[in-house]
C-alpha cells in the first residue's frame, strides 16, 4: 500500500472519501497538463513562432509566439472567477469534470492549426483563440482540484497529500523534458520546425479521456448540505462578495505569494529558450535543463509539502524564498559567464528546489485559510491573477528585456524582486498547519 493510499484509508475512517492512488492521479491530471503545456510550448516556442508568426528576425519571431503563449493568461482571472465559484456553489467534481475538457479544446487546437504559409493569417486567430479557451480552463482548474485534495485528506498529511498538486507540475514537467529531449537528438531541425513540434501536443491530448473517465468517478468533498446549500442561496456574485468582504486580507498576501512562484516557475520553463537565443547553447542541452527542473520539481515539491506538515506552513513558505534572494543573481551571473550544460543545470535545479519547496506549503496554507463555501474560488482567483499578470508575462517581459538593454542578466533582477516579494508575503497569513479546517 503506498503512503497516499495510506493517508487516504485514514481519511476515509474519518468520514471522508477514500483518496486512492489513482484518484489522486485523477485530480492532480489538469494541473499536470496545464504544466506539460506549459514547458512543451515553452521550448518548442522558437518553432511555433516560425510556424504561426514569421517575421525577419528570430528574436521577434520569438517574441511573437510568447506573446501568444501570454495571452492564454489573460482569461485566467475569468476562469479562476466562474469556474472557482462554481465549485464552492455546486462541488468539486463538476467543475474538475469542465476544466479538463476545455483543457483538451485548447491543446487540439494549437496542435491541429495548419501553418500560416498554409492558411495565412487565420492560423495565429486560431492558435490565440485556443489559448484564450485552455487559459479560461487553467485559471479555474487550479482551485476546485486543490480544494479536493485538501479536503479528503487528513489533517497531519495535508501538507504532503496536496502537494501532489505541484509535484504534477515535475512530472509534467519531466516528461516533457524528456519527449522533448528524445526529439530533438532524433528528429532534423528541420522535421522538429515542420512538424515534430506537434507530437509532445498531440501526447498531451491522448491522455484525456483517462483523466475524463477517472474523475467522473471521485466521490464529492464540499459536502452535499452545505453545496445545496449554497446553490439556492448564493450566485457566483454572492461568493465573491463573501470572499472578498470578509477574506481581503488573505487574498491580496495569497496573490503576492503565488506571484512570486510564478514568476520563478516561468523562469525555469524559460531557461530553454534562454540557454538556446541568449546563451547560445547546443538544442539538446537547452532542451536537458527541462529535465533538470522536472526532476527538481518533483522530489521538492513533495519534500516542501512533509516538511510544512512537520514544522508549520509560514517558515517553509519563508526561509527557502529568502534563499532564492540571495542566490538568483549569482546563478544567473554563472550562467552568462561560464556557459555550458554544468551550469545550466545547476541554475536550474537549485531554482527550482527553492522555489518548489515554498510553495507546496503555500498553496496548502491559501486554502486552509479560508471557509468551504469561498476555498475554491478564493484559491483560483489568487493563483489566476497572479499567475496571469506576472507568471504568463515573465517570458514576454525577460525577453524584451534581453532584446532591449542586451544584458543577459535580466531575468535574474525579475526573479530576485518577485522572490523579495513572496519572502514579505506570508508575514501577513497565520499558521494553519495541522488545524482543522473553516467550515
């Protein structure tokens, strides 16, 4: 019996469902999407721009295609809104149920665009209105899926048990580091610019209707009295309202704290981009990095969640933030003078390691921070906006950073002021570790 299964027959003889390997899998699916998406465009961005956004320069072609990428962040907020809410009034399982197909809509869409040399302008209509819908998706998925985890878990595994949730994001991210790895020593340039880009996508898309079949079958968590309750009396506007009126204060820290792993996040997913156009490293090694960051990803997510069940939320999301202060400069600097695959690498995982570590305790202490009836929303929103204004913009803004001073370093000064702003953020949250959770 693994330890999930474990902690989820603890769970169940405490009156909540029974949290089984497989479900877990279920529930952390769309997050795990969200972030093979996420890193597989990330490092094909060079080719998706060359194919939808031709221009005369590669650096603007580059531009283009984040801009894109970008732009699925801006209906976060939306879906993180509707779709947040939504779970709080009518339970977790619908709306995990509704996230996962949009989510499927929005990848076919990008994989199944011809070129714009075949069908010109309308290509990149279609590649930014799939980005817009899987966006929508994204920024609602986060919170119902959460909410979940957190609440068919027992209270002295919380910690561990939800952050699975992040740790998907190193799995994601791990496989698509290595499909993506496997193609590029495999495939020419020219068969990964004419189509092989397209194959990590079309991957992503076959694993749908498993995830589809297997949530269907979750029993619910936000409770059949308090979800029926909420249907008769409350309209998305009235749990906002309620969310908002009575929880500002932890909403505005929740959304400082998620901006700053964002911000990280997209730091490490661009670092194939930036070891390739800015370094000037071989494919193959820039592509590496992202197996660095899934693996990073993944073991320090998981040891970020134990170690805020073993002594308390707010250091773990404090002490590790306050590190990447100290050191995100010095990587960067390392990296620019002393380019080569070692270094990379290096950056990379230590990146990631502090900034996984962070928050898996964060994204268990926002929603034991608030009330059944708002968790949902109240997490969605949070993550959605803050991901949105500076996760999905990072890539764009270090970019054009790059391009318009010509200093390399730029991405470290993006990280290390995002990163000062998620060590001052938790201040301003109480500890939540091992307490029962707000009805």
């Amino acid at each position: 019996m693994s330890v999930l299964d474990h902690a989820a027959d603890t769970a169940s003889g405490q009156g909540k469902p029974k949290l089984e390997g497989r479900a877990v899998a279920a529930v952390i699916l769309g997050n795990a999407l969200e972030f093979y998406d996420f890193t597989t465009y990330s490092f094909f961005a060079v080719f998706i721009g060359k194919a939808f956004f031709p221009a005369t320069d590669e650096v603007t072609s580059l531009l283009l295609s984040v801009a894109t990428f970008g732009i699925g962040f801006l209906t976060r907020p939306i879906g993180g809104v509707l779709i947040g809410a939504y779970a709080d009034r009518a339970g977790r399982k619908p709306a995990m149920l509704l996230t996962i197909g949009m989510m499927a809509v929005g990848m076919i869409m990008l994989a199944a665009t011809p070129s714009y040399a075949s069908i010109g302008i309308a290509a990149p209509i279609l590649v930014v209105l799939g980005r817009l819908i899987q966006g929508f998706a994204l920024g609602g998925e986060v919170g119902p899926s959460t909410a979940y985890l957190l609440e068919a878990a027992p209270s002295e595994k919380r910690g561990y048990i939800t952050s699975w949730q992040l740790a998907s994001q190193g799995v994601a991210t791990l496989l698509a580091g290595a499909i993506g790895f496997v193609m590029s020593v495999v495939l020419s340039q020219g068969a990964l610019e004419s189509w092989g880009w397209r194959v990590p996508f079309i991957l992503g898309i076959a694993i749908v209707p498993v995830g589809l079949i297997i949530r269907n079958q979750l029993p619910e968590t936000a409770g059949k009295e308090s979800s029926e309750a909420d249907k008769a009396e409350e309209s998305t506007v009235g749990v906002l309202k309620r969310l908002f009126r009575d929880h500002r204060g932890i909403m505005l820290a929740a959304m400082a704290i998620i901006t700053a792993g964002a911000v990280s996040n997209s730091a490490g997913a661009y670092m194939t981009s930036y070891a390739k156009t800015t370094l000037h490293l071989p494919e193959s090694t820039s592509i590496a990095a992202t197996l660095m960051l899934g693996v990073a990803s993944l073991i320090f997510c998981l040891v970020g969640g134990w170690l805020s069940d073993r002594y308390g939320r707010k250091v773990i999301m404090i002490v590790p933030r306050a590190l990447l202060v100290l050191v995100a400069y010095p990587a960067y600097y390392l990296m620019v003078h002393r380019p080569s695959a070692v270094t990379v690498f290096a950056a990379t995982g230590l990146i990631s390691a502090l900034s996984s570590i962070c928050s898996s305790a964060a994204i268990v202490a926002i929603p034991e921070s608030l009330p059944r009836a708002v968790r949902s929303a109240g997490l969605a929103i949070a993550y959605a906006i803050g991901v949105a204004i500076f996760g999905g913009t990072a890539q764009l803004v270090v970019t054009w950073l790059i391009k318009v001073t010509g200093d390399p370093l730029s991405p470290a000064y993006y990280l290390l002021a995002a990163s000062m702003l998620g060590v001052v953020a938790p201040f301003f949250m109480r500890e939540t570790g091992r307490k029962p959770l707000i009805d």
